[in-house]
C-alpha cells in the first residue's frame, strides 16, 4: 500500500462513509494547551491526520489552548503523547455522547420555539409563516442550490424604504447550532417585540438574513455525525468537505487553513470553490450598496472578533472605530448575564484564520464594518450547547447587536449612504 493510500486511509477518523449515526460513546473531551513549538507540530500533524480525534480549534500557534476530542481506543496513545512532548491538559468531559443526548431529548410535534434545535426543513417552514404573517415587511428568496440541492434562503426585513442594511450569515459551520437557534429568535423579536430599543433597530434598519448557508453540512450533523463542521463536497475519494470560512478571497490560504482535504480547516483547492461560498458571494454582491455591516455568528468561545485574520495582518484603517462598537457590545451583553465576551481581531485575540467571509466583505468589498460574534460557551459544552441556553444566549446577543449598531450610529456609520 502506498504512503498516499495510508495517508487516505487515515483520514477515516471522520466517519463520512457510514450509514448509521456515528456514535461519541466514552469518547474524551480535553482542554489542550500549546506552549512550544515542539507541541504545536506534533498536534498539527495530528489534525491532518486524525484517526479518530477531533480538533475542536485548529492548532496553529503557540500559547494557545485547543480542544480536543479522544476516542475511547486513542486514550492511551495521547495519553504517552502527553508524557513525551510534556503537553498540559484538563478533562473536561469523560463522555462526549452524554454532552449530544442531552442536547437533543426526544421532542414532540409542537410549535416553533427556541427550547430545542430544529431541522433546516423545520426552519424553512417556520420562515414561509413568518412570510405569509408579515407579507409587507418579510420576503424570502433562493439564492442557490447547495452541492446535494439543498435550497439556501434569504430573508429580508424592511419596514420602510430607505433604510441602511446590515446583512447577518449563520450557520456557516455545520455544528454550530445555536447560531441558526439564534438568529431566529432575533428575526422574531424584530417582528413582535415591544421593547423601544429593538423596535428602533428592527424598524430603522433592513436586515437581510442567511440563517443556514450550509444547509448540506447542518443535515448530515443532525443524521449522521453531530461533530461535522465542513459542507459535504467529495473533494478526495476519502474525505469530504470545505471549511467554508477559510474558502473566501482575499488572503485566501494565509495562515490557519489547511490543503489537506481531510483537515476540518481544508481551504478548499482553489479561492471560493465551493458553490454555496460562490451563493452568498453572489447575494452579498447584489445586495452590497446597501450594506453598512456584514456579521458572522459562530460558536464558541464569546468573542467579538474583527478583520483581519490572515499571517501578518494589519488593522483595518477604522480598526479603532469598530473596537469602540465592539467594546460597546460586549458590555451590553454582559449586563445581562454576565457572559464575558473578548473584543478584539481574529488574529490577535483568537487565532491566525484567513479566507473568512467578513474579512472577504471588509477587506475586498468595501464593506464598512464586518464582524464576527463567536456565542456561548468557554469550552465546557462547546458545540454542543444545551438547548435550554438557546433564549439566554438569544437575548445577551440581541442586547450586544443594539449596544453594537447604536455606538456605530453616534461615530457616523449606519447613516442612509454607504
């Protein structure tokens, strides 16, 4: 066998082939940290090929902390790693699956509501009664078809003509639920809350909404592999799937992406190979003029992160003003329940990540204020956060987006003109 079959063959630890629900029984959560370079190799090696682990961070530097997934029969195996690179890691978890049943309990046929996860065909539709509810201030179109002919939405909000736009993509990350959970709770709050200070936000401005830009990616997670972060393009004859959000252009490929097609963090072979990346290219670009801010919602680890994350990044030239409204932000969102949010560049507070898409909106074009709001938690749940934290994580982010959008207002941006 050669070493490329091998180097195939390993890559297996991402169970993409089976038919059943792949299982996380006995299988070990642990906080990595990475001190030396020495350590960081031998866990990049790892990632690319992982035989059963899972990166829930890429390694791609020193002095950061990773989580790391440890299947049950690897135990051992990491745990000489340990002793012989002199690696420092806490347990966090003894049994990965128990995180995922309590996750997801059986639910009965009720209506919509943010006590649990729902399936992309449950939030479609939802969206549709939304639509038909409030046909003169919802829209929804199709902007593409996914690579397995999942329809990708877009809603659109406008109360009145004229306003300034801000454009909200989630779910870009198939395992990150509560993104999608989230973004439709604030949809709702935008439509049927009577606070002043969401019903300024709601009613002064369009908000145009991406709620699950990987439609292919969120399914197989909810069938197949809840761990599933990429789409699910057969780009190797082994290993399926693109991290969408190292597939953008502009520094697309410099730092913190892999070419490994089997890697959670493959760019992809080629800057914005992927159809659904090409969809919300496309969209963004119809849509752009009106365009004042462009956020990403991700999970986890409460971050308010900004452009740029590529090796070697500058600030942004407004890099001052768009802190100012993320400090704004996180202050907001931890008066409600004293979730810390970070505020800072992808680069400096979190890790090196270039092909983003708010980088590609920022940095190419021309979008005056791009951002990434990475959710609950610090890493005890991770991905798999408890739906009963779907509504405090809902309501401390909405606080955070009326801090965020009010403080851009009183420095000049989100004015009637790009």
């Amino acid at each position: 066998m050669t070493p490329k079959w091998i180097a195939l063959l390993l890559c297996l630890g991402a169970p993409m082939l089976l038919a059943e629900p792949v299982r996380f029984d006995n299988y070990r959560l642990y906080e990595v940290s990475i001190t030396n370079q020495r350590q960081l190799d031998a866990l990049q090696m790892l990632e690319q090929y992982p035989d059963g682990y899972i990166f829930w961070e890429s390694p791609v530097q020193t002095n950061m902390k990773i989580n790391l997934v440890v299947p049950p029969h690897k135990i051992a195996q990491f745990d000489e790693l340990q002793t012989l690179l002199g690696i420092e890691s806490r347990m966090k978890t003894a049994n990965v699956q128990q995180l995922i049943d309590n996750e997801s309990p059986y639910k009965s046929k009720r209506a919509f509501g943010w006590d649990a996860y729902y399936t992309l065909e449950e939030m479609y539709a939802w969206i549709y009664e939304l639509v038909a509810q409030y046909p003169n201030i919802l829209s929804v179109s199709t902007i593409g078809e996914s690579y397995e002919g999942r329809e990708m939405k877009a809603v659109k909000l406008s109360y009145k003509s004229g306003n300034p736009g801000i454009f909200i993509e989630s779910n870009i990350h198939a395992r990150e639920w509560i993104t999608s959970a989230t973004v439709t709770w604030i949809l709702n709050q935008f439509l049927t809350s009577t606070e002043p200070d969401v019903r300024e936000l709601a009613e002064n401005y369009d908000w145009y909404i991406l709620p699950v830009v990987n439609p292919d990616g969120l399914n197989y997670t909810k069938t197949t592999n809840r761990m599933w972060r990429k789409n699910r393009y057969p780009h190797s004859v082994l290993c399926y799937g693109v991290d969408m959000n190292r597939n953008f252009p502009g520094h697309w490929m410099e730092g913190g992406a892999s070419s490994v097609p089997c890697s959670d963090t493959f760019a992809g072979p080629e800057v914005a190979s992927e159809i659904e990346t090409q969809h919300i290219m496309n969209y963004f670009v119809s849509v752009k003029d009106n365009i004042h801010a462009y956020l990403s919602f991700h999970s986890y680890g409460q971050y308010i992160l900004f452009p740029y994350g590529h090796a070697g990044a500058e600030y942004s030239e407004n890099y001052y003003d768009m802190m100012q409204m993320g400090e704004a932000s996180a202050i907001a969102i931890y008066k409600r329940y004293n979730t810390a949010y970070e505020v800072g560049t992808t680069a400096d507070v979190l890790y090196i990540a270039s092909g983003s898409s708010p980088d590609w909106a920022h940095g190419t074009q021309g979008t005056p204020v791009a951002a990434t709001f990475e959710f609950r938690d610090n890493g005890f749940y991770g991905f798999i956060l408890p739906p009963d934290q779907i509504l405090p994580n809902a309501m401390e982010v909405l606080d955070g987006l009326v801090a965020f959008v009010k403080e851009g207002k009183k420095i000049g941006y989100f004015t009637t003109a790009v």
